[in-house]
C-alpha cells in the first residue's frame, strides 16, 4: 500500500468484565484465534510501520500470547482503564511524536476484513478529514456509540448512556475503528474529559474537540454490518464464532470443498483445503490443519494441525499433529497422537491408537492395536490386537518392522525390538527378541486339550449338558497331549 499508516493501536487493555472470566477478554478465541488475533490479521495487511497493543488487565497474559502470535507488535502498559481515549493516549505516547495516518482500532471486534480495513483507510486518505469512523447500520444499536451527523457531516459520537430518546434511535453506529492524522490526534488527546455516565475518557470525544478546532470527521459505512459486531460476552462469543465458521465455510464451497452440513462442520481460520474435498457432518478441522485433494473427512471427526493427504479418508477420527499419505484411510474410531505419520495408501483401522509411529506405504494395522514409538516398513500387516510395548515403567523405547512383514494377531512387540524384512509371526506371540529377515516367530507353549474336564469340574452347568450332547463324553484326561 503507497500511503501505509505510520502506526496501528489496538486497544486491548479492558477487562472484559461480561466475560466473567479469568482471562482477558481479548485472548478467548473463535476459529482458532484469539480475538485479539483476529484483529491484529485484519491489520497487517496495512503494514504499518508500527503496530502496538495496549495492554492492561491481564497484560502478562496478553504479551505472553503476542510474543508468540506477533513478537513484532509492542505493547503500550494501560495501568488504570481510565478509557478508550486514556488507552489510545498511552499507545501514542510509546510512539512518541506522530505524523501521518494512525489508525485505532478495539481489541474485540473479531470478524473485522483486511479489505474492509484497507479501504477505510484509503477513504480516509482520500478525503482528508483529521479522523475518519469506521460506522455501521445495524439492527439493534444497544449499547453502541451512536453516529450523530449535520447534514452528511458527522458532528459526535454518543454512547449509549450518554443518549438522549432521540440520539438512542439512531442506528447508525461506531465501529470502534477510527483513523486519525497523527498530529491531531496527539493534540486532542490532550484535551479529553471525563465528563459522562461513566467517567472515563472516551476516544470518541476526539469528534467534538476536533470539530472545536475547525477540522473535519468523516465516517465511512461498513459494507456488511457483521463484520463491525464486538464481543463482550459469551453469548455474543459464541454468536461471533459462528458467524466466521459460517464465513469460512462459505469461502471453501466458494473454492470447491463440499460440505454437506455447515452447521455441524467448523473450519479453523489458518486451515487449508484443496478443491473436491469433501467434509462429512460433525467434522472440527483445527489449528494448521491442511487436507489436499480429493480426501474426505468425517462424519464425526475432530483434525489438529494435521495434513491429509490427497484422496484419503478419515473417518470418525481423533488426529492430532499427524500426516495421513496419499489414499490413506484411517478410522472408523481411530486416535492419532502427535507424530503419527501414515504412507501412502496405508490403512489405521478401527480402534486402533498410535504416537510417534511411522507406518509405511501400503502398510495395514486394521484393528484394535496400540502402536507407540515405532517404525513400520512398506506393505507390512499388522495383526489385529497387538500391543507395541513401549514403556518398561521408566523408559519409552523404539520398535522396528521391515517391509512385507506379516505377523500374527495378539501379538506383543517388546521394545526395543526389530522385526526383520519379510518375516511372519504366529498368533498371540510375544515378541521380545529381534526376528531374523524371513524367519517365522512364535512363542509360548504347545496348546493342550484337557479332554472331559468342563464335565468333570463343572457338573450340572449349560456347558457341561451342550458338551455332553455334541460327544459321548470322555472321562478321561488325555494323556497324550497334556
Ligand atoms: C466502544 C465505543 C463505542 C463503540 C463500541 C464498539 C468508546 C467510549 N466507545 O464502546 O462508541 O460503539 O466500542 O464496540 O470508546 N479499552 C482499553 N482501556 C480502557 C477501556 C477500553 O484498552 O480503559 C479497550 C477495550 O479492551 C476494548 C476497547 O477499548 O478493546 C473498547 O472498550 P469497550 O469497553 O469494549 O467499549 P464499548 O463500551 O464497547
Ligand atoms: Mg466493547
């Protein structure tokens, strides 16, 4: 952008009292976000040369929160919530002398667009007014600062308490995101009162002191008025949420996702889908979640900062930081742990839990198996009911299977082990030394057949009378095979 801000404000040092909260009302979060986040991607694309965050309740939490989503804003400490207009003041006063555009905007209003910000901000630098409001026409304006205007000229902004009948009537509101020619700005900031229904001082005074000093305000009218809407308690938390959800979706659609059921499917804000994915109801895709092409997740799956592959299916599944390979499939009730990574056309099947394991293309562990610290080979089996044992009680250790392998059912992979290319196992084998390539591994004892025993030791039970009808019975143990 040819005329970029000289500076961002973002106030953010309220306490969010309607939240009733432990944490400060700018860092709960929609879409993956933090409200605060939210607001902060909205801004970047001004790319001011300064961005700073005014923090106050909870400031410890906050710039704990902006060192990892944006370690290149500053923070401005609010000590007192004296106001909007006290807070802006103590954010210029980290910047120190002002020239050029300064935009402020409030720390709660997630659903605000960089486009929408962006051609505030050229409708402010085109019309030269010393602040520009950024207004919206809404249904209900309770609560809100109304847009009071002279003609087409803005002349105040009154909050609601302030309101007499007839300025309560006005729908015509302030959004809480304002630009200001910086040196105007430091001047009135000066000046603020406290004289109002609630004592503080109120950025929005900024308008009548301006218009004191003969500069001009203008207001520019938000194209959507939900975009504008803040969020001061969990009710309207969750109404914001869904209002991006219902965005979010609609983009992906646009861009080619099927969604059977929006309502039931939420997308975080950095997710990423290919064209022809579909997504099944009850689906949550969360954090840096990417699916590619043609793969098909859901019904009923939650999918954090996972990548899906191209054609593959996930079904009913809990995946956490795991990567699921081309024409995967995985599920129905399947749980990955982080790093769970799945080759190509591999299959994680019913029940089956994994962590920290690497299954190989081609490779199948259909079910009811825990598989942890492993390395699995290409085209290798998996028996159904196996246990990689990786915790002595002290220490996690590694199991490694080759290629081709195909081992039993029930078996126990004693790690740390290594199971050799191409080798088998037999049903219900422990497996707690290294199996040699292609050799076969069984353990335990040669089964035996105490022939007559339920009748002899469980007389008069429904088994011993269905033993005695399917035989003559036997009395005596066999003694060739005991
Ligand atoms: C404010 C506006 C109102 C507008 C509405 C839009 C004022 C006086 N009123 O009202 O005209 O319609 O936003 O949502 O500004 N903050 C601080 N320090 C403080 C007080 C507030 O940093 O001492 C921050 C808050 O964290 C918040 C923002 O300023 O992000 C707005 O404060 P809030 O109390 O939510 O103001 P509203 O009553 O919503
Ligand atoms: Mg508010």
């Amino acid at each position: 952008m040819s005329d970029a801000p000289t500076a961002v404000i973002i106030l953010a040092a309220g306490q969010g009292t309607r939240m009733k909260s432990a944490r400060p009302k700018v860092l709960h979060a929609i879409g993956g976000r933090s409200l605060l986040g939210h607001v902060l991607a909205a801004a970047r694309p001004l790319a001011a040369r300064e961005t700073v965050v005014v923090v106050g309740a909870g400031r410890e939490q906050v710039a704990e929160h902006l060192a990892q989503v944006a370690p290149d804003v500053r923070t401005a400490v609010q000590e007192e919530q004296l106001g909007s207009g006290h807070a802006t003041r103590v954010g210029v006063e980290l910047l120190g002398q002002v020239t050029g555009t300064v935009v402020v905007l409030n720390g709660d209003a997630p659903l605000l667009t960089d486009s929408t910000l962006r051609s505030f901000v050229e409708h402010h630098a085109e019309h030269g007014d010393a602040m520009t409001i950024l207004s919206a026409v809404v249904p209900d304006p309770t609560g809100l600062g109304r847009i009071v205007r002279s003609g087409e000229r803005v002349t105040a902004i009154v909050e609601q308490k302030d309101a007499t009948a007839e300025q309560a009537a006005i729908t015509e509101i302030n959004a809480g995101v304002y630009a200001f020619d910086g040196a105007h700005l430091q001047d009135v900031l000066a000046s603020l009162s406290r004289e109002n229904a609630q004592g503080e001082e109120y950025l929005t005074e900024a308008v009548t002191l301006l218009l004191e000093r003969g500069r001009t305000v203008g207001a520019y009218v938000a194209p959507s008025y939900e975009e504008t809407l803040g969020c001061n308690d969990r009710i309207e938390l969750a109404a914001r949420g869904r209002q991006l959800n219902d965005r979010l979706c609609r983009k992906w659609m646009r861009e080619g996702v099927t969604i059977v059921d929006p309502q039931t499917t939420w997308i975080d804000a950095d997710v990423e889908l290919a064209s022809d994915v579909t997504l099944l109801p009850g689906t949550h895709l969360a954090g840096a979640t990417k699916v590619d092409e043609g793969a098909t997740v859901g019904p009923d799956c939650t999918i954090i900062d996972c990548e899906i592959g191209a054609g593959a299916s996930v079904v009913r599944t809990h995946a956490e930081l795991a990567v699921v390979g081309t024409g995967a499939s995985v599920g129905p009730f399947a749980y990955l742990r982080p790093n769970s990574r799945l080759g190509e056309g591999g299959k994680i099947g019913t029940f089956v839990e994994t962590k920290n394991a690497a299954i190989g293309a081609q490779s199948k562990v259909p079910h009811l198996t825990y598989v942890g610290d492993a390395t699995i080979g290409v085209d290798t089996n998996i028996g159904a009911s196996s246990v990689f044992v990786n915790y002595d009680g002290v220490h996690k250790s590694h199991t490694t299977i080759g290629d081709h392998c195909r081992l039993g059912s029930d078996n126990m992979y004693v790690a740390p082990v290594t199971v050799g290319d191409g080798a088998y196992s037999g049903a219900g084998t422990v497996i707690r030394k290294d199996v040699p390539p292609g050799a076969l591994a069984v353990s335990g004892g040669p089964q035996r057949n105490l022939l007559g025993w339920v009748g002899e030791n469980r007389p008069g039970t429904a088994s011993a009378e269905a033993a005695a009808a399917a035989s003559e019975p036997v009395r005596d143990v066999d003694q060739k095979d005991a």
